[in-house]
C-alpha cells in the first residue's frame, strides 16, 4: 500500500501541480519523502486503464536524507499565477526529479524532435502560450504583446532561432504572418476553439502519444536558453523542470477563480 494516492484528476499539469502539492505537504508533515499512487490521475491523457503514470515519468529511488523545508510562509503565492523567480527551485527540483522525471518513452521523443528541427538548445529562443480556454482562469497576453516581446528578446539574442509552440492555431498563424523563420513542431496538436481544451479533442488512441509529445516539448522548452511565456500550470512547469527562472520572460498574471487568487498587483511582463 502506498503512502499517499493522489486523485485529482484535471488538466496535465493541473495533476502535476496538484500531485507536486500533496507530496511537499506530506513531507514536510511526516518527514519523510511517501510513494505515491498517481494511477487515478491523467485519464483524459490514456488510451485505456491499463495504461498509468509510468508512461510519462519514471519515478527515481526516494533520496531519504532530503530534508524538508517550506516553500514558502504564503503558499498562496506558489500558485501557477505566482511570480516564478520566488519559486525555491532548490528544493522543489529534487522532489520533481524524483516523482516527476520523464519516462524513457518521452526521452526518446525529446531526441527525436532535437534532430528532426535541428534543435540547438544554447541558441534557441522557446515562446509557449497557452491559449484557448485559458482565459477562462487568467488575464492573457494579446498576439502583439507576445510579438513584442519576442522582438525585444531576438534583438539581444541575434543569433538564436525561434521555437514557437501553442494549442491555439490562430495564435500560430498571426506569428506566421509577422515572422518568417521559426521552428514549429507539427506533431503537436492544434484547435481553434477558443471554449475548450486540446485533451477534450483527441480520440481513444491518440491521448497518450499526444500527451508524450506534449511532455517531450515541453522538456525542450524548459532547456532553451531563453523562454517567453504566459502565467498558468504550463508556465510553472517549464520554470519546474528547468530548475530557476534564469533567461524567463513571463507574462504575470492573477487568477480569475476563487482559489487561484495571489498577491500579484502586476498584469504584465515580469522582466
């Protein structure tokens, strides 16, 4: 029997968030690192039940002299909407890459698309804007606010190229029509309507390989030299797995629900 089962069961790195939450909690409680059973979450991402956590992380031996330590005194503020660089990426790293690292599946992905785009990770600048029903929970940035702020960034970085991932097809579009070379993935997923979310699209045996991909991508974008972002789980979990926030120009944010609610005064780039 484990010593923690985690059942939220939303958004991908919605689970990831939650699950990340529930074992720093535990910790710092029990003083002691738990296993974990996450089977219960991502199942909008599987193609059937037999399928489980495993086909996305490969969860690593538990490090027993880890020490605890709060995130912060307002857990408030650690939520997606939050300033990242107050995050404490000391700590919070060695729980993800216990819990939360890729599965070889998705190693292997990731190696794919570096050669297929001829990916130089030290030279790339990575834009990842969460679109679509997004703005149901946050304040986004407009097209030309992204635009500008890729402009600013290429200006200091003239020798980088430009990565540019969205689940929103017009979003793709519009830097299409302003920029005319940049790397686009094609093997991710994308939908213009604006109501719903890409998971909510994909049919009974496209959900995990999609998910993989997604995963895979993001592992490059968290590795880029510079990253443009909006505030949301997806923003959080690029700054996560990249270990700080160094070279991150995000788009801060409050949350618009009740319990996504920070301190944050500032709608706008943070740098």
């Amino acid at each position: 029997m484990k010593d923690l089962t985690i059942s939220h069961d939303y958004g991908f790195f919605s689970c990831c968030s939650i699950a990340l939450d529930k074992i720093i909690e535990f910790h710092n409680e029990k003083k002691f690192l738990p296993t974990v059973d996450r089977n219960n979450q991502y199942s909008w991402y599987k193609d059937n039940i037999t399928q489980g956590v495993n086909d996305f992380f490969e969860e690593k031996q538990i490090d027993l002299n880890l020490k605890p330590e709060n995130l912060k005194e307002d857990s408030e503020m650690e939520s997606q909407f939050s300033d990242y660089s107050l995050l404490n990426f000391e700590y919070v790293k060695k729980i993800i890459d216990i819990y939360f690292s890729p599965s070889e599946k998705v190693k292997e992905i990731e190696n794919y698309l570096l050669n297929k785009y001829e990916i130089d990770l030290s030279k790339t600048i990575s834009v990842c804007f969460r679109g679509n029903d997004k703005r149901t929970e946050t304040t986004l940035p407009t097209y030309v606010e992204i635009l500008n702020k890729i402009n600013q960034v290429k200006k200091t970085n003239p020798d980088h190229k430009l990565l540019v991932q969205s689940d929103e097809y017009e979003f793709i579009e519009f830097i299409r029509e302003n920029i005319k070379d940049f790397i686009e993935i094609k093997e991710t997923k994308k939908i213009s309507n604006k109501d719903t979310a890409i998971q909510f699209t994909l049919p009974i045996g496209e959900r995990l390989i999609n998910a993989q991909i997604f995963l895979a991508v993001m592992q490059i974008i968290s590795k880029s030299n510079k990253i443009i972002i909006n505030s949301g789980n997806i923003g959080i979990w690029s700054c996560f797995y990249r270990g700080n926030a160094n070279g991150v120009y995000q788009f801060l944010s409050n949350g618009l629900q009740s319990n996504e609610k920070t301190r944050n005064q500032k709608i706008g780039w943070v740098k």
